[in-house]
C-alpha cells in the first residue's frame, strides 16, 4: 500500500510524539519528524522525508517503512528504510533491516539479517542481487562485532 501526503493539508507541526505510558495499536502513518517514547504494536509508515526516532523508554511491535529511523529502545519486526537504519548503543533491534545504510553503535543489540543492497526496500524485487546476510556496510565503535546468522 502506498502511502502519500495530502498537499491541500496545512501542516500545522512537524513534529509528532508519542509519550510514556501510551500504548497503540494498529496501522500509523507520520509525517516528518516522529519521537515515540511510548509503545506502538502494528504497522508503522513514515511519509517522504520522515525521521522516526524510537526512545530508550519505546518499543514498536510490528513491520516499519520510514525514510531514517533511529532506534534506541526496542524494535521487533522487519524495518524498510528509504535512507538510513542507525541502531544506537542502547537500542535493540530484533528483525530484518532492509536500507542502503545500516550502523550499529558499539552496545546495541540486533538479531536478523541486513540487506543494504539499494534504496529498494521491497526484498523480494531485488531477490537476486542480494547480498549474503552477513554483509554489513557500516559498524561502528571499538569492538563492535556482527556475527552472520547460523
């Protein structure tokens, strides 16, 4: 499903932020710039130019398509991201990361596989020039490690 923004809208914020204690669930679509420090379970969809930075106190349960994410706090589910994946050092991300970047901060956790082949986000369209799972374009921090999967 494709979502786009209405031009007729006037954007009266472009800020979107969803604090402590607030749980949703179902389908969301932001716009711009977006700080969960709550928890979010379904599917989450950030417009053309969206940043979505997930705080130490958030968790999203649930498959996110974004241009930029930025995670320090829980992810459980497959990220498509158009720029640039970045799992901070007390983040964690448990899924597959699909983007033409990924970083990893020495202390964050992630269990899934990268695929940064291009800007497509859709795995199954670029099937056959995937590369192997293990490949990773950026690590950062002393140490940092990524290990393939079994």
């Amino acid at each position: 499903m494709t979502y786009v923004q209405n031009p007729n809208l006037e954007i009266e914020s472009e800020l979107t932020l969803i604090g402590q204690g607030t749980r949703l669930r179902g389908e969301f679509v932001f716009d711009r710039f977006t700080r969960i420090h709550g928890d979010v379970d379904g599917r989450v969809h950030g417009l053309d130019e969206s940043l979505i930075v997930v705080g130490e106190t958030a968790s999203i349960h649930g498959e996110v398509h974004c241009d930029e994410i930025i995670i320090d706090g829980f992810v459980h589910g497959d990220i498509h991201a158009r720029n640039k994946i970045t799992v901070a050092e007390s983040g964690t991300l448990i899924g597959d990361a699909y983007s033409p970047k990924f970083v990893m901060k020495f202390g964050a956790h992630f269990e899934g596989k990268a695929n940064t082949t291009s800007a497509n986000t859709n795995p199954k369209e670029k099937k056959d020039k995937q590369r192997k799972p293990s490949e990773v374009k950026t690590i950062e921090g002393p140490g940092a490690q990524v290990q393939p999967p079994a």
